[in-house]
C-alpha cells in the first residue's frame, strides 16, 4: 500500500477531486445509475467507481466481471455525460478466494471536443468484502480533464495515487488527460502525414461519391477536410498527398498553399 501525501494534503484532495456531497462517508452516497446484473445485491455494496468527465465529453460506460458465476458477466451499461456532477456506480465487494472473488474489468469509451476525438480508457479493480477484517469501503475515483492538442494516444493518465489503509476507507485515484485538438490531414491518427493518408481519404471520397457509406467518424472527417469547405473530396486527398510529398523533400508546406 502506498501512502504519498501527507493526511492534510489527502483531505484536501480529496474534498477537491470529490465535491461534499458526493462521497461524504464510507457508503453513504447513492448510486447514480443502476446494474443490469440481475442478482446485484445491494447489501454487498462496498465500493463505488466514481466518474467525473469535462464538459463538452460523453462516455459510454462497460463494467463487467469474471468469478466463480461466469467470465465476462454484463454488470453496468450506460451513457454518462460531462459537467459538474459525477457519474457513480456501486461495485459489490468479494473475499477475493478461490471460491468467492470478482475481478472487474471497467471500459469508458468517450468521444469529446470540437471534433468528436474518440478513445477508451480501460482498468481492472477488485473490491474487499464488507465482512472482511478489517472493515472497509473502496472508491475508485476516475477524473478526466480535456486538452485541446493532438496526441496519438488521445487518453493520457497523468496522476495516480492512493489514499487510506488496510484499516479504514480506501480511495485509489486515477487523473487523466483527454488530448481532443485536431491534426489535419492525419486521417489515419497515428501522429504523422504520409501518402497513406491521402489514399485513404480518397478511397473514404470514392465511397461517398458512389452513394456507399463511408467508413469515417466525425474526427476523421475533420482531419481528412483539409481545404475545410465542409466537404470531402478528391481535393483534399490531393492537398494531402502534396503536403507530404514537400514535407518529405524537407520543405514547410502550408494547407493555406
């Protein structure tokens, strides 16, 4: 167990990352959304995963589970929406034996800014048993923040820290960073221009063109939109490929060229 703040900065951290209300003692916050497991006990409860997104960010949220009932047990489903309140979840507690465990697999897949940048963010967690001694109750608390740059990975964890012992409440903080800027002309996300790029927005144009539907999302319609008429055509692959053709003869190319 590690403990990297003193208890003055952990209260403080906590009441900042946690608004009052929210988690105010061990169990005492109700649950904002409700399990699609059918045999959740709520009497088992003895842990919470606590959301908190940006504004202008929505997530789709999986929390499912493997133990002695099965593998990969739906346990949550659900859109979650950012702002000033938490989305939180109540996660029942195992004695973690060969007999009795839960081990909890959490996907939040968000999409975010003025480009609809998409990621995932995924974890593992298991949770102690409310009759365990010593008695305790976990949170897991995930607080994403938006950036407006372009990073490859678009979820960056940037903090991590745990808070509490083996004999009182537990808090395991995760922080991360949402890169939602936008690189134009990367259609294809991997942080670089290449030809690659303009053959792949001129095979997205051909389908289009062809009354198919195309296979682009909102972020990589932005990307691939280089002219930025609103529209995607062969004039943006060829903006594309003639970017890359100057920036590989070491050139500056502008998409204002």
């Amino acid at each position: 167990m590690k403990i990297n703040r003193t208890a003055a900065l952990f209260a403080a951290t906590i009441i900042a990352v946690i608004p009052m209300g929210t988690v105010t003692a061990a169990g005492e916050a109700p649950s904002d959304y409700q399990p699609i497991y059918s045999e959740f006990n709520p009497n088992d409860v003895n842990g919470k995963v606590i959301i908190s997104l940006p504004e202008n960010v929505t997530a789709h949220v999986e929390i499912t589970f493997d133990s002695p009932e099965g593998e990969n047990l739906p346990y949550y489903s659900c859109d979650i929406a950012g702002g000033s309140e938490e989305a939180v979840f109540d996660i029942e507690g195992r004695d973690n034996t060969e007999d009795d465990f839960r081990n909890y697999d959490l996907r939040i897949a968000f999409t975010g800014g003025n480009y609809s940048r998409t990621g995932e963010v995924t974890d593992t967690f298991t949770v102690p048993d409310p009759n365990d001694n010593p008695k305790s109750f976990t949170d897991l608390v995930y607080t994403f923040t938006a950036a407006d740059d372009f990073a490859v990975i678009p979820a960056e964890l940037t903090g991590e820290n745990d808070f509490g012992g083996d004999a009182g409440d537990y808090t395991h903080l995760k922080e991360y960073t949402l890169h939602l800027g936008l690189m134009l002309g990367d259609v294809n996300c991997d942080g670089i221009i290449t030809g690659s790029d303009a053959t792949t927005a001129l095979r997205e144009y051909t389908l289009l063109s062809s009354n198919m539907e195309g296979n682009f999302d909102t972020y990589c319609n932005f990307a691939a939109d280089v002219n930025r008429d609103g529209i995607l055509n062969g004039s943006d692959a060829t903006k594309i490929l003639r970017y890359y053709t100057l920036l590989s003869s070491n050139m500056n190319p502008s998409w204002d060229d």
